[in-house]
C-alpha cells in the first residue's frame, strides 16, 4: 500500500496562473481532504470531497476549487494565483465512516507563487 | 470560536534529555485529539489519538495525555533522539462535523 500520495512534489507558478494539484487516497479510503499549510503556520482546511462533492470547505475564497474522480482521487485547482498562495498544500485520506479518527496525510505539493 | 494553542512555541533540548509540549484547546463539542508529528515539508504523521474516554495513550518513546475537563493535553518524549526533531502538532476535532481544528505547533529541535 503506498499510502496517500500527491504530485507534483513542487511547483513554482508566477502571479495570475493557474494550478492543479493532484492526490491518490490510502487504498479503502474514500475521503480526501485538502489543507493550505503556510511556513511556519499549522494546517489549514480548505474543503473535502467523498462521493465525488464538495462535502465541507473551508474559509477559502473561490478561487479554490476541486474535483474528486470515481477513482476517489482528488483534484486541488487554484486560479488567479496570488503571492500569499505559497505554500505547502496537504491532501489527507480517510473513509467516510471515520474521518476524523483515520486522517492518514500525504508528503504535500509545495507550492511557489513569484 | 474553536481554538487550539500549543506552548511552547520552539524548544531545544539535548539528545537523551525528556521533554513536554502543551495544548490547549476550546473546542466544543470534543470528539477526539491528536497528536501528529511534522518533519520540515513533509506531511504530519499521527503519532496518538485519543477520545473522551482516554486519558493517556503511548506510542514507543511518545506518551499523551489527556484532561477533558480541563481541555489540556501534553505529548511527553522520553529519551529524545536526534530524529525526534521536527514541528507536534495538536489536532481537536469537532463532534458531529469532524471538523479537524489544528494547533500551530511546537518546534522541537534536539542537539547532539
């Protein structure tokens, strides 16, 4: 099982872009959860995905979008990038029944808005 | 509002030497803490979980507890290793919409 997995490892994007980060859940996980992690700064939640909908979100504007596939993969889209958008972005993977008490979370996406 | 602050904010401690990080947290209604562990860029491993119930979980060289009543934590390290560097963090999550509320983290840093 290769557990929660993301790609790209980094990226770096110039103001105005846009960008797709990917996510692979824990094999039996059906859940994905996408977190914006600033240096220095603890997680923050931006939305998750079962069932392929948008289940939950965070305080995020709408350029942050996403898309999870019949596969349970998940999609992170970020539009009109801003230079605050750096950072390190975090997909976690559970199963519906126990989000909360089974987050297994991926190594992250870094990403650099110049 | 939900909340979660962990003190210290960094430590430094010397390789063998035991140590204690704090969190606090006003989240309502509980339903479980956690404890993960952070290497710099790298995603959080959960290191203990615990429910209401529990008062204290180990994990090898980890050991948490919990007060409920208190909304107090603590992750004890015992016989720190050079490996045991990295950024705990605290995590509460709200009952009914698994809500995850994370705390900023302690730094650990371990010196030979």
């Amino acid at each position: 099982d290769a557990g929660v997995t993301q790609s790209p490892t980094h990226l770096i994007k110039t103001r105005g872009q846009q960008v797709t980060l990917r996510c692979s859940p824990k094999s039996g996980h059906d859940t994905v959860s996408w977190y914006q992690q600033a240096l220095g700064q603890g997680p923050q939640f931006i939305f998750q995905y079962y069932e392929e909908e948008e289940r939950q979100r965070g305080n995020f504007p709408d350029r942050f979008s996403g898309h999870q596939f019949p596969n349970y993969s998940s999609e992170l889209n970020v539009n009109a990038l801003l230079l605050g958008d750096s950072a390190l972005y975090l997909c976690a993977s559970s199963h519906r029944t126990s989000v909360s008490y089974e987050q297994y979370f991926g190594p992250g996406t870094r990403l650099t808005v110049t | 509002k939900n909340q979660v602050e962990q003190s210290p904010q960094s430590l430094i401690i010397l390789e063998g030497k035991n140590c204690t990080l704090q969190c606090n947290y006003t989240v309502s209604p509980f339903s479980n803490l956690r404890w993960y562990k952070q290497d710099t860029g790298r995603g959080p491993v959960s290191l203990t979980i615990m429910t209401f119930s529990e008062n204290t979980k180990s994990n090898g060289r980890y050991t948490a507890t919990l007060d409920a009543d208190t909304k107090q934590s603590s992750l004890h390290i015992t016989a720190s290793q050079l490996s045991d560097s990295a950024s705990y963090i605290c995590v509460v999550t709200v009952f009914g919409n698994e809500k995850l509320t994370f705390g900023t983290g302690t730094r650990l840093t371990i010196i030979p």
